[in-house]
C-alpha cells in the first residue's frame, strides 16, 4: 500500500513543482520595468493564483487534476485580472 501511494503522489508533486519557474507574464505592449506595471502585475498574480487554488479545492476531483488544469486556468485569470485593470493583452495568432 505504501509503494502504490508514493507511486501515485511522486508524479503530482514533480508536476506540481516543474511549473514553478519563472512567474508568468502575460504579453501585453507596454512598459513591463515601470513600477505600476509591477504592482498591478503582482496583484494579478496573486488574487488569480488564490482564486484558482480554492477553485481546485472544491472538491477532490477538481484537486487530483488541478495540477494539469491549475497553470493554464491561474493564466487565463492574470490575464483577465490584467485587462480588467486596463491593459491590453495581445492575442496569439494561430
């Protein structure tokens, strides 16, 4: 029983932690150096990141997935939270 846990949880924690690199930037044409950039930048990444968090929490199929589904929904939330504040976010072209 203790091989099968670690067997399951070992490959949540590495993916839980290989998206902890650089912090996300969202492309958007505009000073990305200048101090209110920086502040509404760092606010945007930290209510989104909460908001998504308690969002996976819910309930325990939300949690078992949320390290796949985790980093692309706290990015579409800084880049909501980001045109909220007026910016705008440019569009990938496909």
């Amino acid at each position: 029983m203790q091989s099968l846990r670690t067997c399951l949880i070992v490959p949540v924690l590495l993916l839980g932690l290989s998206g902890c690199g650089s912090p996300y930037d969202p492309p958007i044409a505009t000073d990305h150096a200048s101090a209110k950039y920086k502040t509404d930048i760092d606010k945007c990444r930290t209510t989104s990141t909460e908001a998504v968090r308690r969002g996976n929490a819910d309930t325990p199929w939300t949690w078992m997935k949320s390290p796949f589904t985790g980093p692309p929904e706290v990015r579409a939330a800084i880049r909501a939270c980001m045109e909220h504040d007026g910016y705008v976010v440019e569009k990938a072209e496909n």
